[in-house]
C-alpha cells in the first residue's frame, strides 16, 4: 500500500479542496503496541496528506552516535531518510514487531516512523476532533472520534508530529531570525495567529516577539474565530472597525473542533472581516499541498518552521 501526496494529480487537489469546503479529512490510522502496563493496543493517528508512501519494513542501517529513538537509515528510491522508532517514544510496546514504515513530509522534511501495523483510512469532520491539550498526552495534539458522535465511539490519538521532530531533532528546531526581519504593523492592531501545537506555538510566539509584532496566540481555528467576532464587537462598539485591531490572521491547517480551511473561509466570506489577510503557516508541506491551499482563498501560505520566511511572507501580505 502507498499513497503518494506530494505528486499527486489536479484531481488529488480538486479532492483535497472538496474535503477541506466540507470541513473534512482523511485520516491514517495504526498502532504502536501495547500500552504500559496493559495489553491493549490503542489506536493513533496522522492527517494522509503528511504520509508520502507506506512501505513493508525496509533494511535499516544503523548510525553511529545518532538519537536513541532513532532506528538508523533506510534507502527508499535512492533516498537516505532516517527512520524513527514511534513506539519507544510514546513507550508502547511492539509484541509483533516493527512491521510497517510510515514515509512522511513534514515541513519541507522527509522522515519515516516505524510502526507495528497500519489498520486503515478513515474520513472525519473536524468537528469530531477535540483538543488533547490539559488529557496528560504530551505527545499527542488532539483525540479524533472515529464514529462521530456515536456514544460509545472508538477514538484514535492524534501525534504531534512537530513535538515529536523536536524532541527527536532538537538542533533543527531552533528559531532564529535575521535583525532585518523586524516588522512593523498598524499601532494598536495585533497578528491574531491559531495552532494546535504548543510546540509549534512556543515557536510562533518566539518568531512574532523577534519581530516585534504583537500578537493574541489561539490553540484552534474555533478558539480564533471566536476571538476574532468578539474583537469586531469590540471595535465596533468603539466606533472603529475590526482591521483596527487585527492586522493579519496567521493559522495552522490541522486543528481539532475548527480547521485552518473552515477558519479562512469563515473569515473570507463574511464582510466584516473584509481586507483582514489570511496567511497558513502549515507543515503540510509539497507543491500540492501549498497548490491547495491557495484554492480556499488564504491570501499566501508558508511552510513551518522558517522565521525569516515567515517574517518576509507577513511583510508582503500587510503591504498589498
């Protein structure tokens, strides 16, 4: 089985774009081994469109002084992507084995989890996705509802992949800006900006305050736009408009309860909110995924975790 993302035709996009106006997506499930102290074998999750190809457990070769989480390399079409043992950093246990390879993009990286078994693909609401934050799951960004709101319904963990890079690669996860990567935005507004992630927060924040920008951080597409209408009623009670007091609106994509598309669009279609920019700061990364994303109306989009890329992507934006 595999399901290549980033070279995927028109039709994957126009897909990819009805899924997202439906507040929608597909979502890989598997599982890592038993859980600590138990034999069950509990359910996990990651978005397809992070998953390049799955593969039978190639050769691995191991590397020298590398990450203990970390398997070694595995040659994939003449690629060397090294392979990270998932279990071992949830602490599951594998009874049967390391069987599967999950190849993923992730962004503007190429990677590969070792699995024990990958069970199938599922298609949610995002509605069904609820944040994990404050459950005790360092790892884990959301819990998905696999059968909506059905009582007894099964439910998978959804990793935080960015949180997962990081502890893995703490190097290549370091924000640093240029001094010429200073903006500047209207006095009194703010970067409204949404991400599941603290990780990722923690180093949106580090950017926007390198910056100079300020800003008011969301944990999920319904939490911004819910600050966002309450921003407008406050504006317009103080006989200003709501571009007074949001600059830009900086989202993820993936967010439990309200997605990056569905905010974007939320924000688009309502004229209060017209000539707010809307900037997606994702790791779903790919010509395909950015194609994407432009035909649900963002204003531009940029891959995490580029500090100067994102200050230049914002500067560009406020001065259309």
């Amino acid at each position: 089985m595999n399901k290549a993302s980033s070279k995927s035709t028109m039709r994957d996009i126009d897909e990819r774009t009805n899924l997202a106006g439906n507040s929608m997506f597909e979502l890989l499930l598997f599982r890592l081994g038993e859980a600590p102290g138990t034999d069950k074998r509990e359910l996990f999750g990651i978005n397809v469109f992070k998953v390049r190809e799955i593969l039978v457990m190639p050769e691995i070769t191991a590397m020298v002084n590398s990450p203990p989480s970390v398997m070694g390399v595995a040659n994939i079409r003449g690629q060397m992507i090294t392979v990270i043992n998932l279990p071992q950093l949830v602490g599951t246990n594998p009874t049967k084995g390391l069987g599967i390879l999950l190849v993923t993009e992730f962004a503007r990286t190429t990677q590969a989890f070792a699995v024990e078994e990958v069970n199938e693909i599922v298609r949610l609401e995002w509605k069904h996705v609820l944040s994990a934050e404050g459950r005790g799951g360092g790892l884990v960004t959301s819990i998905a509802r696999l059968d909506g709101a059905a009582e007894n319904t099964r439910l998978a963990q959804v990793l935080d992949v960015e949180q997962i890079l990081r502890d893995v690669f703490p190097e290549q996860h370091q924000v640093e800006i240029e001094p010429s990567s200073k903006l500047h935005i209207p006095e009194g507004s703010v970067v409204l900006a949404a991400d599941d992630s603290a990780v990722a927060r923690m180093m949106i924040e580090q950017g926007l305050q390198a910056m100079g920008v300020p800003f008011i951080m969301t944990k999920s597409g319904q939490e911004a736009w819910d600050r966002l209408k309450a921003m407008a009623a406050e504006a317009e009670a103080q006989g200003k408009t709501i571009k007074d007091k949001v600059a830009l609106v900086l989202t993820d994509l993936e967010m439990p309860e309200m997605d990056g598309f569905t905010l974007t669009r939320n924000i688009k279609q309502d004229v209060r909110y017209s000539g707010i920019p809307v900037v997606i700061h994702s790791s779903l990364t790919g010509s395909t995924n950015e194609d994407h994303v432009k035909k649900v109306g963002a204003d531009a989009y940029v891959a995490k975790f580029v500090a100067d890329e994102l200050a230049e992507t914002i500067r560009k934006v406020l001065m259309r």
